[in-house]
C-alpha cells in the first residue's frame, strides 16, 4: 500500500511539473488544465486510500462542500477571473492554517514528542503564511470585486509599513518562543495569538495597496499560499504537499515578478508604493477636443489599408467582443490586408488575458505578436485599430514622470499612420489618467461599446463587399 501511494505521489508530481509547463503556450494550455485536475485526483485518491484515514463520512462531506462552491465559482465570466483566483488562495490559505491548528492542538494535547523544534517552526511558518493568505486574498478579491465596504484606493497612514513589519516580527517573536517551549504555560496564548496577528497581518498588508495592483498582490499571495503548503508538507511529512507547494510558491512568484516588469515597477514600489494614489498627471493638462470618426467612413479607410495592428484591451473583455473581432479579422483578411494583433502583457486584468480572448474566437496565434514583437511594425501600421485599450497604449508612460504609469512599455499606436480607437466615453482607463493618444491629430474616435462598433464595422465591410 505505502509504495502504491508514493508510486501514485511521483506520478501527480510530475503531472503538476507538465501542467505548469504546458500553460506556456495557448496550444498546450487545455491539456495542462487536464494534467493538473488529473494531478489533483491521484493525489486526493491516493491520500484517501490510507489506512490511517477511518473516517470517510468527513471526507465526503468535504468533497460535496467543495463541489457545491467550486461549481459555481468555475463559472464566473472572464472580467472576474482575477477575484475568483483570488478567492481559491483564500481557501487553499484557510486550510492550510487549519491543518496547522488542528495539528498543534493533537500533538500538544496527547503526543507532545511529534512538537520537534523543527516540526513546530514549519508549523508556524504554516499558520502565518496560510491565516495571511486567507485574510489577504480576501481583501484583494474584494477590492476587486469593488465590494462596497472595501475601499479600492490604497488606505495609508503614518509608519504604516513599519507597524507591518513589526507586527510580523511579533508573530515570528511568538513562534519562536513555541518552537523553544511548545507546551509551557503561556503556549495556551501563544498560538492563537499568533493565528490572531496573522489573520491582521493580512488585511493590514494588502489595503494600502490600490486596486490596479490587485493582479499583482494576487500573483504573491499564491506564492505564499505554496509556502505555507511546502510548510504542511514538512508538518505532515508528505513529499507530494512539499512539491506541489514549491511549483506553486515558486510559479507564483515568477508571475508577480513578469507583471512586475512589464510594469516597470518594482517589487517593494507594488508593496509598499501605494500604488493608485490619486495623483495629478501632467500629460494632458487643459480640456482638449477629440476627433471622431462615423462607422462608415473607418470601414472605407481600413479597406484602404495594407497593414492594419489591433490593439486590444480591457474593454475587449468587458465588451466581450472578441467574436466580433474574429469577424472583423475575417472580412479584412479576406481583401488581402495585412492584419495583426498586438499583445501588451499587461493588457486586461490578468496575464494572458487577451490570449485567452482572441484564442476563444480562434484568431490564428501566429498574428497575435508580443509586444517588442510587433512594436517595429507600427511606423508601417496604415491604421492601429484601439478596441477598449488605453494604459497601455498611452504615450506618456514614456516621459510624464508624474503618472502612476511612467516607465511601463506601451505598444507603440500613435508610430502608426492613422489610429482608431474605440471606447464608451473620454473616462480614463485603470490607472485614472488621461492618453494623450486620443487627443493626436492622426487619431480617430469611435465611441460605444466595443462589441457593437465592431460589429457594425463588419455589417459595414460585408455591406461593401456585397456591393462590388
Ligand atoms: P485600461 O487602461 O483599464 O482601459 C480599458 C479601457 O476600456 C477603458 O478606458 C474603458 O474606457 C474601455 N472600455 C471599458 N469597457 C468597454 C466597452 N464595453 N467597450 C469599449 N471600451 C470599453 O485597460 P488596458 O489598456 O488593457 O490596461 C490594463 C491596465 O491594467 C494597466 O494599467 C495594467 O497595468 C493594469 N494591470 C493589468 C494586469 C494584467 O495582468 N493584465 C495586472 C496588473 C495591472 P470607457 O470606460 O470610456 O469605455
């Protein structure tokens, strides 16, 4: 039984280790989801069969309880994966700090041997990192969600950060005097005060950071969920836990550290920076007008067109216009132009978010060009068609250094020779400031929702075409 279950154990880690390769590339991205459900119920199976485990109602009752929140969760739309993703970390933090409590309170209670010095300090590594991802992950879901009572902008005040760390210090200060005495007198405080600081720990660290760094703080408190999983994998001496937990801790954090980058921010300006700050942006600084154009005359002028790049953007997905835009790929493919798609990585609210779009409405992946890819193109770009885009095409992320965006690389839309862009209204995009883009004298404006102007240009190309 026991080299069945190590045997079962090696198999779902490697499955994880293919799951997480796999979701490289959109091809591979379906079978990674695959691997990793697989994955997953080897290693429920497989911990399941143990002769140790005798009560199998619990266990039961557990799986039903995780269907009935798992289902619905599982179909939430798109525009809210960044907050359901969230709310997982919160569940994976919830248990992992329990299993530690549940664990403590067993061996203090009757077996106070298995409270080795080492044991007891990957406990308290596990009750911290699981109770602050719990509380973290839910405030960061809930700022998403735009939750009434949670406020979106970053809440600061003085000394804020070192009341943080000193709090943490606290933590670790408790655990350690655990890990010396797991059982003396004041142990009874000791624990659920630690649990208590955690929980706190948690909310204090993830509200002064602003709502436009949620994806971020998300992608790091994963990490830390992992941590705390590798730390139970230590408490509860399962190899499978330790692996899972590092490909988690570690993808986590490789994640934060891309959207970092891509952002030209820095890890402790996204912690500590209190990111989303109402600031003053120099970029567009007296009421300027915008020109707009009629359905007609941006269906006559893409039909011109040699090379036409769409820049697609949050409101693609809020619009969920992507099978418009197959459409519109469609019907300019089909008069010999030139048509491309250019992926910001920070484009929408979640990595790979327009991917997933664009590949949803079976858009060929090889015209979806990354960034530095397609950049080069855009002094050759006849039009550079704007679909619910605006941070990341906004020019002054180059030079206004007053901008919450300033440093971030941008696709390059006002190098080309004409711009369209579509939108609902002259509101800013997530970063509360204005584009310059939109005011330039080769810029166009087709205001509406993103689903509808695209599809009226496609009644309008296909009406020409008839036409001919
Ligand atoms: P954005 O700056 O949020 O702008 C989206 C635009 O879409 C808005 O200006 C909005 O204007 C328009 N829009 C919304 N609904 C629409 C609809 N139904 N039809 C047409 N237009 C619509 O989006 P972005 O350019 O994609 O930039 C992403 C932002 O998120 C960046 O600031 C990035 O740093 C941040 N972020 C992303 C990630 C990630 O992983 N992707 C992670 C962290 C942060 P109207 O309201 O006028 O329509």
């Amino acid at each position: 039984m026991v080299d069945l279950v190590q045997f079962a154990y090696v198999v779902s880690a490697g499955l994880f280790v293919f799951a997480l390769y796999w979701m490289n590339s959109p091809k591979t991205a379906g079978r990674s989801v695959t691997a990793g459900s697989v994955a997953m119920l080897i290693a429920v199976g497989a911990t399941w069969i143990q002769p140790e485990i005798l009560n199998h109602g619990w266990i039961i009752i557990a799986i039903m309880a995780g269907f009935v929140v798992g289902v619905p969760l599982s179909r939430v739309p798109l525009t809210a994966v960044p907050q359901r993703t969230a709310l997982s970390h919160s569940f994976g933090g919830l248990a992992t700090g329990l299993v530690g409590c549940a664990k403590y309170y067993l061996w203090a209670g009757g077996d106070v041997a298995q409270l080795t010095p080492f044991r007891t300090t990957a406990l308290v590594f596990e009750v911290i990192l699981g109770f602050l991802t719990f509380t973290g992950s839910l405030m960061a879901a809930g700022k998403l969600q735009e939750i009434k009572w949670i406020p979106q902008r970053p809440v600061t005040y003085p000394g804020q950060n070192f009341g943080n760390l000193a709090l943490l210090a606290a933590a670790a200060g408790l655990g350690l005097l655990l890990v010396i005495d797991p059982v003396g007198p004041w142990s009874a405080m000791a624990f659920p005060a630690i649990v208590g600081v955690a929980l706190l720990c948690g909310v204090l660290i993830v509200i002064p950071i602003g709502g436009a760094d949620m994806p971020t703080v998300i992608s790091i408190l994963n990490s830390y969920a992992g941590l705390s999983a590798v730390a139970m994998g230590f408490v509860l001496d399962n190899k499978l836990l330790i692996i899972a937990g590092a490909l988690d801790g570690s993808s986590g954090l490789i994640l934060s550290i891309i959207m970092c980058r891509a952002m030209n921010r820095s890890f402790t300006n996204v912690l500590f920076g209190a990111f989303g700050k109402v600031q003053k942006s120099t970029a567009v600084t007296e009421a300027r007008n915008y020109k707009q154009e009629t359905v007609e005359g941006a269906a006559q002028v893409m039909e011109q067109a040699s090379l036409v790049v769409i820049i697609p953007g949050y409101g693609m997905a809020v619009a969920q216009a992507q099978h418009r835009v197959r459409e519109l790929y469609d019907q300019l493919t089909r008069r010999g132009i030139t048509v491309k798609f250019a992926i910001h990585p920070v484009a929408g609210r979640m990595p790979g978010h327009m991917n997933v779009l664009l590949a949803e409405s079976d858009i060929p992946y090889d015209v979806l060009l990354e960034m530095d890819d397609i950049n080069p193109e855009m002094p050759h770009c006849d039009v550079a068609l704007v679909v619910g885009a605006n941070d990341v095409v906004n020019p002054a992320a180059r030079y206004d250094k007053s901008t919450p965006i300033y440093g971030m690389p941008i696709i390059d839309a006002d190098k080309a020779r004409m711009v369209l862009a579509i939108k609902r209204s002259k509101n800013p995009g997530f970063a509360g400031i204005d584009n310059e883009l939109y005011f330039g004298d080769k810029t166009f404006m087709l205001f509406g929702d993103a689903k509808a102007v695209i599809g009226d240009l496609v009644k309008q190309l296909s009406g020409n075409s008839s036409g001919h």
